[in-house]
C-alpha cells in the first residue's frame, strides 16, 4: 500500500475519533430537549465564531470553488464575495432573531414564525424548505466526499464505500450529541478547511513559478495570440463581446437569452453575479440558521465571525489563494492545449486533459493534493483531511437542526404536545437518521438529480428573506403573504432550475433565463407577491399582534439617537457595495486597471479584473464592520431581555404573554 494512502487512513481515523468523542461529550450534557436542539443557548463565543464560518463555507468553497475558477476564471470569482454576502444576512436578521429567541423560548424559527403570524402554515412551510434545503445539500457533501476517497486512494475505494463510511461516522456525533457536539467539531473544521485552502493555493502557486510566472502565464492563456495556438474556433467561442477572455472578463451586465449558460462570452454578466449572491446569502436565512442564533448565550460572537472570520478571514483566502488554484492549474498541466501551445509545463502528469475526466474542473483540488504523493505523502493524508472536514461542516449543522424541527414542529406540535425531553431527543435522532438515509439514497441512486437538486437548496434557502424581513423589520407583511409569496417562490426557483425542463418538460425557457439565477427569479414572485396580497389582507388585530414584537425589538435594539444620522449613510454604502462588487458596476472592473488583451498596461501586474475583485473586498470588510459595530446590528443589546419562558414548547402561557397589556 502507498505510504500515502496509509497516511491517509491514520488521519482520518484520528479526525473521526474526535468527531465520536465530541459526540459523546454532548450526549452526556444534552439533559434537557433546550440543550440537544440548540446547546442550551450556551455556546461559547469562539466556538460559534468558528463553527458558523465553518457551517457557512462547505465542501464546496474548498472543492467546487476553485474547481469553477478554472472552468470560468474571473468572472466567475465574483462568486468569492459570498464571504461577505452570506454574513451579510446574519448582519440583517441574527441578532433580533436571537432576540426573539431569547425572550419568548424558542427552540425552532418555524414556533417563532408560527407565534408572529398565528398560523401553523408558515410553521410547516419553514419545515419543508428545511428538509428541502438539507437532504440535497447533505446528499452533495456526501457523494463529494465519497468522490474524494475514490481519487486519493486511486480507486481502492469506491466512491459509494467512502460516502457510507463518512455518513456513518457523521450521523453517530450529530444524532448522539445534538447541536452542541456539531459546533465544537466545526471548529476543528473551520481550520481545516481555512488552512486546507491556503496550503493548496501554496503548491499551485509553487509548481506555476511564484507569483510573476502566474500572472505571466495568465497573460498567455488570455491573450489574443493564443487563440490560434489553444483551439482556434473554439476559444473564440470563451470571447466577450468586447472581445475579451472569458477568464479575465465578465461579458456584460445582462444578456436576454433563454438559457444563462449558453450566454455569449460565459454565464457570469453583472446581474448573474448579482442574483447568484443573492442564492448564496440563503445559507444564512435558511432554517438552520435561526438555530444556531438560538444557540447562544448573547449576540457578542455575531460581529467578530460576520466581519473577521468570514468577511476578512475566508474571504481574502478566497480572492488569493481559489485564485492561485483555478487560474494556475491551467499552467501546471491541467490543460493539455497550454502543454501542447508551450505555455505550460506538465507538472500534474494526468495523462489527458482535466476536463475529459470524470469529475471535470472538480478534480483541481485532488489532482493539486495529489503534486505531494512523491514528496510529503503525509500532506496528501493531512490535505484530504481538510477537504473530509469542509464536506462534513454544513451537512451536520443542517441534519441536527432539521432533526429538531421534525421533533418540535411536527411531532411536538402535532402529534405529541406533551412529549417528555428523553421523547424530544429520541424523536431528534430519529429525524437525522431519516435525513442521512434519505440523501444517502438520492446520492447513490439519482446521481443526476442530485446535481440538479443540490442546485435548488441554497435558492430555496433564500425565499425565507420575506418572513424574516417581515418579523425583525417591516409589519406591513401579513400572514396570507408571506405564505403565498413563499410558495410562488419555491414554484419559481424550481421551474428556472435545470429540474424545471428535465422534469416537468418546460422548454420556453432554460436554466437561469435571462442570465438571472433562480434564486432571483423566486425572489422576485416570493417578495413580489408577499407584499401585493398583504397590501389587501391587512386587519387590525393582526397588526397590532405583530407590532408588538417590533416595539419589543426597538426598545432593545433601536439605534440611539446619536447613530440615527448613520441610516442614510449605511444604505448608501450597501447600495454602492452590491452594485460595483456583485451587480452590473462589475463591467467597470475588465478594463479600469488596464487592457484584458495587454499585459503591459495591466496596472498592478495583475488582470484589471482581479486588482477590482481585490479592492472591493477590502471596502466589503470595511461595509460589514461599519453595519455590525457602529450600527450595532451584531452588538449585545443595550437593555437586558427579560425572559418570558426558557422553552416556549414546555411553558405554554408564555406564548400570549406579548398579547397582555
């Protein structure tokens, strides 16, 4: 057996042991169904910090990003500023969600839902898109890691024999320990998966030449010369309308085409960005992660992981070192065409082009872990274990919280009301085995489905805007449209997804429509008709209901009057960010720092495009540091919150108590 395959054995078997001890540790302090659902709201700050960054980023930051990096280049890296936009929803909603919580007890976001609107309706929904939103996404992280032990172990094991073995593993913390144990091992996770990408974006950098040899060899792989010598005809097909690599260039603001991918010059115009951020930021709004802001004593830790861990901390690892992988794997033998026109040299030896491989541009990472087999076996081992540990981190978040809110919203509610905690728990663990089994079942039988559903889970995710903004913002929205905004939502999402021709035989349109991903069009009915159909369904005693918890809100976390002169100003920044960062201003961003097609005038040494991704990242950090410190949206509140009930679902009259006067 390769040394490197029995290193890689030894630290996944170490890495695996921890994960069961952890489970263990939870278990025995899981006494209460408060404690196994949300950590008895006592979290420690590092911890959350840790494992929130690690439940947001996944397998597919460490493997799929860099992977479509080198599919689309640069235009694709917009897509990095989920470092910012994804935290950037937990600016918006965790606190007062927290909040919430914390007063009235609540366990899930569907009882908290349920109590704001009077309707078990949006209780059930908020469920659905749960289960919807973890079963695909699980099944993804499952079958990529499967994927990874098939190429690491040169086919000694089969990619379904290491997708098992992962779910077995996983599903023994997360059903034994509860939340708790999912968040001490996403800080183990988190690191690994932070310094997994850095160490990979190191050794491509390295085998490219350093840094000069990789901007010069992006020059030859963009430039207008090498067309010819890279495929002639079929380069020029990659070209911008301005004539541009598809690399180093987005290719336009918008373009009417039934079909974003078959949009001249790549898929990624200015409003694909734009509406594929908007996809991203459904981690942070979905379900799951009104639980993890249950699960904290205080809001303290929301700042520090929302601005540092994430929006500084991942996001210049991803702007840098998903950038030295994509773009340098093409220079280092990944691309036989750069071989075979002399702009490369063979350094990875895989025999054929990358993209004639099975897993396509998702073999990058492998095939980059792989440089160290000769050398440092034992980082190949160290290096899968970075990779196993990012697939794991958002699938157990999102089976523990989607077991509780089978257990609290439909057993509990439904079925059991009386249920004791050991019945909660039990119930808890049931609810994640049938979540493992049930993506464990579309991964290894419906391997195409499971692309076109992992696609729909973080769109679905984000058509839980409109409620959110609803309890934390804007009483205005009513029951009834909040409800049917959110079907029409997850309607549009699926019908503009690939699912909506393949399955249901639409053909008047494609995937992403007007180069507008699905999340954008669900966003657009969801919203659209949440506030339409509330316009006609307002009534008196529902809104004086509902305003309550906004006068509740304000009370505690209102700005002070000093700070009330910044609104203006925090809307401008947001406005000004997400247009030239994620939306049609990106345009700007090909030439302002010299031409794509001369390296000469490349103002930095680098693609005008990247020094633009470079520089709006940093004033990202600045936006997101300006919003959750000196607009206090992630700050403790400024007066104590007086507790109505500890757990909502074993205290019933705190329920009402917002109704008395």
């Amino acid at each position: 057996m390769e040394s490197k395959i029995i290193y890689l054995f030894l630290f996944v078997a170490a890495y695996w042991v921890y994960c069961i001890l952890m489970g263990v540790k939870g278990a025995r302090m899981a006494k209460t169904a408060t404690d196994y659902f949300i950590a008895g709201r006592s979290i420690p700050i590092w911890v959350f910090v840790l494992a929130a960054t690690a439940t947001s980023f996944s397998g597919w930051t460490f493997m799929g990003h860099p992977g479509l990096l080198y599919r689309d280049g640069f235009q694709y890296a917009y897509a990095s500023f989920y470092a910012i936009t994804i935290p950037f929803t937990g600016v918006l909603f965790l606190k007062k969600q927290w909040m919430l919580g914390k007063r009235f007890g609540y366990v899930t976001p569907g009882e908290m839902f349920s109590d704001y609107f009077k309707s078990d309706t949006i209780r059930i929904l908020t469920v659905i898109v749960a289960l919807v939103f973890s079963v695909p996404y699980l099944g993804v992280q499952l079958r990529a890691s499967g994927f990874l032990f098939n190429v690491l172990t040169d086919g000694m094991l089969g990619v379904e024999v290491g997708m098992w073995m992962l779910s077995a593993v996983v599903f023994i913390y997360v059903a034994s320990g509860g939340l708790r144990a999912v968040a001490y091992v996403d800080t183990v996770q988190c690191l690994l998966l932070a310094g997994g990408i850095v160490a990979i974006g190191f050794i491509a950098l390295d085998a490219a030449g350093g840094w000069t040899a990789l901007n010069e060899g992006i020059a030859k792989l963009t430039s207008p010369d090498a067309v010819a010598a890279l495929g002639g005809e079929v380069m020029d097909k990659k070209r911008t309308l301005d004539g541009f690599s598809h690399y180093i260039a987005v290719p336009g603001v918008i373009q009417f085409v039934s079909s974003g991918p078959k949009a001249i010059g790549g898929a990624w115009t200015g409003i694909m960005v734009l509406s594929y951020a908007f996809a991203l930021m459904g981690i942070q709004s979905a379900p799951a992660f009104s639980m993890w802001s249950f699960s904290n004593k205080n809001p303290k830790p929301f700042a520090p992981q929302q601005v540092w861990a994430s929006s500084f901390g991942i996001g210049g690892i991803l702007i840098f070192f998903t950038a030295m992988q994509g773009l340098g794997g093409h220079l280092i033998g990944a691309d036989t065409r750069m071989i075979q026109a002399g702009f490369a040299t063979d350094v990875m030896h895989l025999g054929k082009d990358l993209m004639a491989m099975p897993g396509k541009q998702g073999m990058i990472v492998p095939a980059l872990i792989n440089l160290l087999s000769t050398t440092a076996p034992w980082a190949v081992g160290l290096l899968s274990v970075c990779a196993l540990a990012a697939m794991q981190s958002t699938g157990a978040a999102y089976m523990s919280t989607a077991g509780g809110m089978l257990t609290r919203d439909i057993y509990k509610r439904f079925i059991n009301p009386k249920a004791s905690y050991a019945t909660q728990k039990l119930i808890g663990r049931i609810g994640v085995g049938i979540i493992v089994v049930s993506a464990l079942i579309v991964a290894t039988t419906s391997t195409d489905a499971l692309v076109l559903l992992g696609g729909l889970a973080v769109a679905y995710g984000f058509q839980m805007w409109p409620a959110l903004i609803g309890i934390c913002y804007w009483p205005f929205l009513t029951r009834r449209g909040i409800t049917v905004g959110l079907i029409l939502g997850i309607i549009a999402v699926t019908l503009t997804e690939t699912i909506g021709t393949n399955w249901f035989g639409i053909t008047s349109w494609g995937r992403w429509p007007w180069t507008i991903h699905s999340a954008g069009w669900g966003i657009i009915f969801n919203l659209g008709a949440a506030i339409l159909i509330s316009a006609f369904t307002q009534d008196s005693e529902s809104r004086s209901h509902r305003q309550k918890y906004h006068d509740f809100l304000k009370e505690h976390a209102g700005l002070p009057k000093e700070k009330k002169s910044l609104v203006p100003l925090a809307v401008i920044a947001v406005i000004v960010w997400f247009m030239f960062a994620q939306g049609p201003g990106i345009v700007i961003g090909n030439t302002i720092f010299g031409n794509p097609n001369n390296s000469a005038t490349w103002t930095f040494g680098i693609p005008s495009i990247w020094a633009w991704q470079i520089i709006w990242w940093a004033l990202g950090v600045c936006m997101m540091f300006f919003l959750a410190y000196k607009m206090q949206m992630s700050t403790i509140p400024a007066k104590e919150i007086e507790v109505l009930a500890e757990d909502i679902g074993d205290i019933k009259k705190a329920r009402f108590d917002i109704d008395k006067p």
